[in-house]
C-alpha cells in the first residue's frame, strides 16, 4: 500500500527522465514540443521503498462532465460566484447555482516511478524574489495543496487500489501507465 513519503510533497521531475519513460509508454505525461519549462507537477508517495508520483494536470474543458471523485482521478476545484469568474478558467455548474472551479485533476492513471535525484520539491513558500507570474502560480499551488490535504487518504488508498489490480492481474487498463514496465525502465535509469 502507498504511504506518503513523510509528508505531502509537492514534486517537479526531470524532463529527460519524463522523456525517458513516454518512449516506452505513450501514457506518461509527456509533449516533446512546450514541455521544457513547463514543470511535471506530483505528489510523491512510496510502496515498500518505491516511490510514485501521482500527476496534477491543468484543468481541461473535459474535466467539466468528469466527476468530482472516480476510481482512477479526482478534480481539484473550488466554488465561487459568477463575479470571480476568470476569463480562461474552466468552470461548471453546481445545483445551487454557483460555481465549480476546476482547477486541476488528480490522474492516478499516470503515476509513475521515481527515485531521488530525478526530482525536487516545490517551494510553495512566496518570496519577496518572486516575480509576479510566481507569486500567482504559488497561490493556485497552495490551493491545490490544500485541497489534497483534505483528500491523501482517499487518494492514497485509490492509487494502491490500481496499482495492486494491474500488478496483480497483469492487466494495463486503456489510458494508464504500464507500471510493471515503467518500474522495470526507471530501475535500468542512471541518475546524473
């Protein structure tokens, strides 16, 4: 069963390693063109010394018919009123007739294998250093950790789920990592 690795942390990954493993698995979370700077968000966790990232992806105009919960993702959003609404935010409607900001998804598909040196942790922290685009990222970060906080159990519990399934079965579900393999692949990986 998945643990976090002391506490929930908030990791980026090195591109060529994400590269890597997309060369083995079209499912790891990878474009060749556009993703050297934009960082591969995840919360790390662990399995019996094997540490796992589980993807945070930008919200999409799918996640909008996506439930808030499913066996294999989870939306991270808030609510809101119609006059916080942002120009390129991605936003449903709830029964009381506010709104659901969705700001990101949760995709347990995606998870994959790491080990030290191919990661760092995200400051979450502001810094009179940071430039005006860091200190918003910094608060969407924040609200993404907060929101996870309140759900890793939950979380933790349906990625061991899918994990345990497929590696027990040998069955690799459409649009999810082949973990068997990528485990195989990160193991033969040679950190710098």
């Amino acid at each position: 069963m998945f643990s976090l690795k002391k506490n929930l942390k908030f990791i980026s990954i090195d591109q060529k390693y994400l590269k890597y493993l997309h060369d083995f698995c079209k499912e790891v979370y990878y474009l060749p063109v556009g993703y050297e700077t934009k960082p591969y968000l995840g919360i790390l966790v662990e399995d019996n010394g094997t540490e796992y990232v589980i993807p945070l992806s930008s919200a999409k105009e799918k996640h909008k018919f996506w439930k808030n919960v499913d066996s294999d993702r989870f939306l991270i959003f808030e609510n809101c009123e119609k006059s916080e609404k942002t120009f390129n935010g991605i936003y449903t409607k709830n029964p009381d007739g506010s709104l659901k900001h969705i700001i990101s998804v949760i995709d347990l598909k995606k998870m994959i294998p790491i080990k030290p040196g191919l990661y760092s942790e995200i400051n979450l922290n502001s810094s009179p250093d940071d430039s005006e685009d860091m200190k918003k990222y910094k608060v969407l970060l924040n609200i993404e950790y907060s929101f996870c906080i309140k759900i890793i159990d939950s979380v933790i519990q349906k990625a061991s789920v899918l994990y345990d399934k497929q590696i027990s079965t040998g069955n690799v579900a459409k649009f999810c990592c082949d973990f068997k393999l990528l485990e195989e692949k990160s193991r033969e990986y040679s950190v710098k």
